[in-house]
C-alpha cells in the first residue's frame, strides 16, 4: 500500500479537518461508481477507506508515524476489515449513513434477542463476615423469564413467526442517490426490531416481552477477606433479556459495618489493650478476645504506652493469596483520675524513692482544706 499521506493528498502535519476534508475528495474521485472502466477502483477506495481510519485517529496515527504500516497491524498485508474488526463498515456508517457501497449481501444476520440489564444491589455486612465471608441472602425485583411463553413471548400453543418485512434476515437493504452515486444502506428491520421473528399472538402473562418482573432471592457467596467499597459480580443473575435473550449481570456492592474493638489497616487488624500504669509497670496477664476466640496474652513488665504487639497470623483472610494478615495490639495506659488519699501518698513516697517531682505536697487545694478539719 501506498503511503496513507500521499493517498489522502495531505501533509503529514496535516489536522484532523484537513484529513476529513482531503478524504472526502478522494472518494469521490475514487469511488467505483466513478470509474466503471477501471478493475482496481473497488481496490483502491478500499485502501483510501483504511489510511483515512488510521490518520483520523490520534493513537493510530501517531503509531503509524513512527512504525508505519506495521505499527498499525500492518493493513497492507491483509483485509482492511481484520485492521479494525469492525471493518470497513463504519467508515461507510459515518459518511454515507450505512453499509459499504459496493453492494453485497450484509455479512451479519440477525442480531438475536438483546441481553437483559445489568443490576446492581448494596449489601450491608457484619464486620466479621468481612473477614471471614459468609453466605448473604439479596433480594430484589428485576425481570424474570416467562415461564408460561418459557421466554419466547408467544401464546399458548404458538410460536414467532419469521418476519416477512426482512424474510428473517433481521435487515432491510435500502438504495439511495449521493454525490457519490447509488448507495445501499442495511439496517436493523423496523417491524422485528432486527430479531428476524414477530409475535403473531402474544403471551398473556407476558404481553409479547418473553420475562416478567418479580421478586427473587440469591444466596451471595461472599469471601473472606473482601473489604467496604468491594463489588462482587455474579454472572447471568441480572435481569433476563426480552423474547429469550441471555440475562445481564448482577453487581452486588459491599458495605461493612464498623467493629466495636478492631479496625482493618489493609490484611492487618488493629485494636487497643487498655492497661493500668501497675500493669505496665509489673506485667501481668490477660484474655485478649480476638476475632478467632479468647487468647491468653501476656504484657511483660516495662511496658511502654503505644508499644505495639504484633500476633502473627490472627488478621484478615488474603483475597487472592494464602495465609492472613496479623493482629496489631497497641497498648493504652490508663493514667487513673480519682485516687485515694492512701493511692496518692504510695505514688509519692514512689516519686521521691526515684528522686521525681511531682505536684505540691498538699495535693492541692482541696486536699489543704480536707486536712485543715481532719
């Protein structure tokens, strides 16, 4: 193939309009309508069709400037229709309103009942069932098969009849003058809505759709470790299609609801030990209630405030791996408020042991009236 610029008559810093404008010329210089002498016309408009969808496209383009043919799925060596999938098709869409201009049967059929709608639903879950998944029951409305058409939309005793606008085809073909000369544009047909098939007698229950809308209830597998703002898809659960087509997804989006003693830091669970300043300074031992059960902890003696311990293996599930996350232990040490007159003179015979300062003698206020009577 020649050089997509050279073909389109531009530049190479040539904008985007000038390439449309330039295209439009071309074609209809180049159209086979135009030339019914020469056999390489249909070959050429072609070639013009595929440098103008590589050049008006800004990624294609810049793919092309640097690699050339070859950075662009190399179109010359194949059909332009493998270069973009949908072929051809679309430029003909764009400028002549349908299908390619050279006639030809349409290589698609009928398009077949559409998919039914995706849907979507929010599911609260207990901060634990996060952690460790759990089955949830979800239930919505949304539209269901018709079980007395058995999805078809026809009445009892009937079925869909092959349209005889499209004869089944789905499309109808239509012809129309342009600049560039005869056009034949294909559509879907208006009467089957493309289906190839109408419903001469329709269901009763249904009307002719093929589903219903009515209440229904899945059992949601949800696993662990899955966290707030995740979205579980579940395939074909969504609404059912008109007239029998595949059912759309169902997309369950997950809410979690907070925990009382620990909080999520990713695969990792955190939560606070509230001991007394005896505690830290003596050690003791407790029963930490982790998500797992109760569990002898031990808090050796020195502790700090805000020390961390980690207990490994005691977090979250990972989702797409083995093993779990670990439990953070972060130590609070609680400075008490209302101590006894005993409690107060034991910490400061404590303070002045260590050679510390601490507050007047008096303990305060108070304390000087309290003893002033006492």
């Amino acid at each position: 193939m020649s050089d997509y610029y050279e073909l389109l008559g531009v530049s190479r810093t040539a904008s985007g309009e000038e390439i449309k404008k330039a295209y439009r010329r071309r074609a209809r210089e180049l159209h086979p309508d135009a030339n019914p002498d020469d056999p390489t016309a249909e070959e050429k408009f072609k070639e013009l069709a595929v440098a103008y969808q590589v050049l008006s496209n800004d990624d294609q383009r810049a793919r092309y400037d640097r690699f050339g043919e070859a950075g662009v799925g190399g179109a010359s060596g194949g059909s332009s229709d493998d270069l973009f999938g949908g072929g051809l098709g679309d430029i003909f869409d764009a400028f002549f309103g349908g299908s390619s201009p050279f006639g030809g049967a349409s290589r698609s059929g009928p398009s077949g009942p559409p998919r039914g709608q995706d849907m979507e639903v929010v599911i609260d879950l207990d901060f634990v069932q996060a952690v460790f998944g759990a089955e949830v029951p979800v239930t919505l409305k949304l539209p269901q098969r018709c079980d007395d058409c058995e999805g078809t939309g026809a009445g009892s005793g009937t079925r869909p009849v092959t349209c005889s606008d499209c004869n089944g085809a789905g499309q109808v073909r239509r012809v129309r003058q342009s600049v560039l000369g005869q056009m034949v544009t294909t559509a879907a047909c208006p009467r089957c809505s493309g289906l190839g098939e109408v419903i001469a007698t329709p269901c009763a229950t249904c009307r002719g759709e093929g589903r219903v809308t009515s209440e229904r209830t899945y059992q949601v597998d949800v696993p662990a470790g899955v966290d707030a703002g995740a979205t579980l898809r579940l395939s074909q659960r969504g609404a059912a299609g008109p007239r029998g087509g595949a059912a759309g997804d169902l997309y369950v989006h997950i809410r979690v609801r907070a925990h009382e003693r620990y909080e999520r830091d990713g695969h990792d669970l955190v939560t606070r030990v509230p001991i007394s300043i005896a505690q830290a300074s003596l050690g003791t031992e407790l029963v930490l209630a982790t998500l797992d059960g109760d569990e002898e902890f031990s808090i050796p003696a020195g502790t700090q405030p805000g020390h961390t311990f980690v207990l490994r293996g005691r977090g979250v599930p990972r989702l797409r791996g083995r093993g779990r996350g670990d439990l953070h232990v972060i130590v609070d040490v609680s400075i008490p408020t209302d101590l006894t007159d005993a409690e107060e003179q034991l910490l400061r015979s404590f303070a002045e042991g260590r050679g510390e300062s601490t507050g007047t003698s008096g303990g305060g206020l108070f304390s000087r009236i309290k003893s002033a009577f006492s």
